[in-house]
C-alpha cells in the first residue's frame, strides 16, 4: 500500500475503487493494510479476473483509481446475501445512498452523478441485483463489473471501507464537475444460426438442451465443433446473443457440465432465442469506441473499464492480446476482468463497459 499512499500525499482522496487479485492477497489482508496504512481514506475493493493497469493487461496485480475530493463527491454501501434476500433491502439502501450524495453533492450547477456497481460474480443474482438498482437511480446512469478468481469459480471476495463480503454487491454514488460518458462495446454480430432454449434450469443459469436436443451437443454442432472439444476459449469466440428492446446482448457459457448441460454467465430461461454470434476485429472494434467517445468528451483524461475475462480469452485466441493491451495503455484505460458486466439496468457478458472522464473539468458557476 505504499505507492498508494504515495498517490494520495498531497493530494487528499474523496474515494478510491481497487481491484485486486486473489494470488496477490485475501481480501482480508487488503482491509488490514488500508486500515494500517491509509485508515482515512474511504473505499471499495473487488477480486478479479485480470487487472487493466497503467501498463495494460496484467494478471496478478492489484490496481487502483483515485477520485480527488474537491473534483468528486461519493458515498456508498454494501449489500450483502443477495443471493438469499437481502436484494428486498436495495430500494431503502438506494434511496437512502441518494440522499446522503444530495447532502453532500458539490454545489455547482454543471456537476452530474453516476452510480458505480460492484457484486460477486457468483451470486447468480446480478440481473436481479442490476435491475434493482438501476430503477431507483432514476436518471444516473450505472456501470460496473462483477468480481472475479481468475477463473476458477470458486469464491470471489469484495470489500467495502474494511468490510469483507462474499454474496454482496457495493453501490458507489458519485457527483463531479468532470464530464463523463458512460458506454458499452463488443466485437460480436448475431447470425441466422438460431438455437431456441427448450430444457433449463435459470435459477441455476443452466440449460439442458437447445432445439430438443442436447445443450452441449447442439451448440458444438452450430459452430463446428465437437461435444468433447469445447473449452472457455470456445465459448469466448463464440458466444450466443440475445435481442432485447431492439438491441443484441452476448450471453457466454461459462462450462460444459458432465451431462452435455452448459452453465451460462447470464440468465437464461425456456423458450429464450439465441443466435450464434460471428466475431469482427477485436482491437479495432474496442479502439473505434475508444475514439468515439473520446469525440464526445473533446478528450479524454482516464477510463474506467469493466472488461469480461471472456474477451480476454478470446484475444488469446486471435492472438490479439498484445494489441489490445496496447490500445488499453494508449487510451488510459484503468479497471478489471470481470465474470459480467453492467450496463445500466443489463448484466452483460462478452461486453467492456467503461465510464470516461474528460480532460477538462466544467466551469463552475
């Protein structure tokens, strides 16, 4: 914690978001060295699946992103067993996090909010839990980026200013004078290869069998493969999309279960449509994001990213990984490889969404 100690002398901190692995230290460990080293500074943490640091795409790391007070308001809270009930607390949680952001918002007309969501990529309640929020937000706009453990799916860790939590999520609220562009990317466009969802089990994101057939058997079949050949880098190429409200949502397969079953990263249910989804350019699908927003913004100063680990695997894949590293350093891009992504009222796989930061702070009036 040092070089971070280091960032926040002179410089008084509002806020700092943390990512950090588990290969590196327990989410423990993490809250008794803030306690120690910098025990006035408020926070939240989560465990990855990859870091994106100054340097690019790192594995094992821990990276950090610091909102200057003056520049930033925030205020926060944790919810904890999600999966269990506490998602009936959101609504009083969510009003309740509004009005302490009202009381101590920045008192300048061009300030705007935004809300910043981090929850336990294994909780099976992200939609539930994204949607909840984003209804009592009202117009703020959310993203975030669900916890990871470097793919193991075993227990992913989040902590809230020296509090650790398994099954909850952090909500942050912020206010700035800084403008800011909320977004999301992919690198996937549906095709006329269909498969319809006809045996599943959603509470468990599991699905038995596509077209009346098996699950694990029908998908290979869809995109050239055989049964026992899928691997996580299969399913990072070929992801299924779903159309909701006009618009294409990836929704990615975490494994291939001992039955033919495959467990999803996202909801699922019966009757749902998929289409398998054909990829174009990673890198430059991402950089022409990047650019736009960067147009929007008349420049942009830092990106704070929510990148699924499943892109990552899929540049291994198309060897793309250096470039996208690359491109991840030019355009200051700061964040983490997460199990899903939210965007909004969505929980997204396959997706980067990331809020930019322009380089220059409104005038206050």
């Amino acid at each position: 914690m040092a070089a971070l100690a280091k960032e926040t002398d002179p410089t008084p901190v509002e806020f700092a978001l943390i990512f950090f692995s588990q290969s590196l230290f327990k989410a423990e460990d993490l809250a008794q060295a803030m306690r120690a080293a910098l025990p006035a500074v408020r926070y939240a943490a989560c465990s990855t699946a990859g870091e994106i640091t100054p340097a690019g795409l790192q594995d094992g790391q821990a990276v950090a992103i610091l909102f200057p007070v003056g520049v930033f308001t925030a205020v926060s809270t944790m919810v904890r067993e999600i999966a269990t009930g506490g998602i009936d607390a959101l609504a009083v949680e969510m009003e309740t996090l509004k009005r302490r952001l009202a009381s101590r918002a920045l008192r300048d007309k061009s300030a705007k909010s935004f809300a910043v969501c981090l929850i336990d990529g294994l909780s099976n309640a992200e939609e539930a839990v994204t949607s909840a929020i984003h209804w009592q937000l009202d117009d703020i706009p959310l993203i975030g980026g669900s916890a990871g453990d470097e793919l193991n799916f075993r227990s992913t860790s989040l902590v809230s200013n020296g509090a650790v939590a398994r099954d909850a999520a952090i909500v942050i609220l912020f206010s700035t004078r800084v403008p800011f562009h909320v977004f999301k990317t992919d690198n996937f466009i549906p095709t006329d290869n269909k498969l319809v969802v006809t045996a599943s089990d959603p509470d468990k994101r599991i699905i038995y069998e596509f077209n009346a057939a098996n699950a694990a058997e029908e998908y290979a079949s869809a995109v050239g493969l055989l049964p026992g050949d899928l691997t996580p880098f299969s399913f990072a190429s070929y992801p299924t999309i779903v159309r909701v409200g006009g618009e294409n949502f990836c929704r990615s397969i975490q494994k291939t279960n001992g039955d033919g079953s495959l467990t999803y990263f996202c909801a699922i249910d019966d009757g749902v449509v998929l289409s398998i989804a054909r990829a174009v350019d990673l890198v430059e699908a991402t950089r022409d994001a990047l650019n736009d927003v960067d147009r929007r913004l008349g420049g942009t100063d830092v990106v704070l990213g929510f990148d699924c680990v499943l892109r990552r695997l899929d540049a291994v894949n198309r060897q793309a990984v250096r470039g996208l590293s690359e491109l991840y350093s030019e355009k200051h891009v700061i964040g983490f490889g997460t199990y899903g992504e939210q965007y909004q009222s969505m929980h997204l796989n396959q997706t980067f969404t990331g809020i930019a930061f322009g380089r220059q702070a409104a005038t206050a009036e």
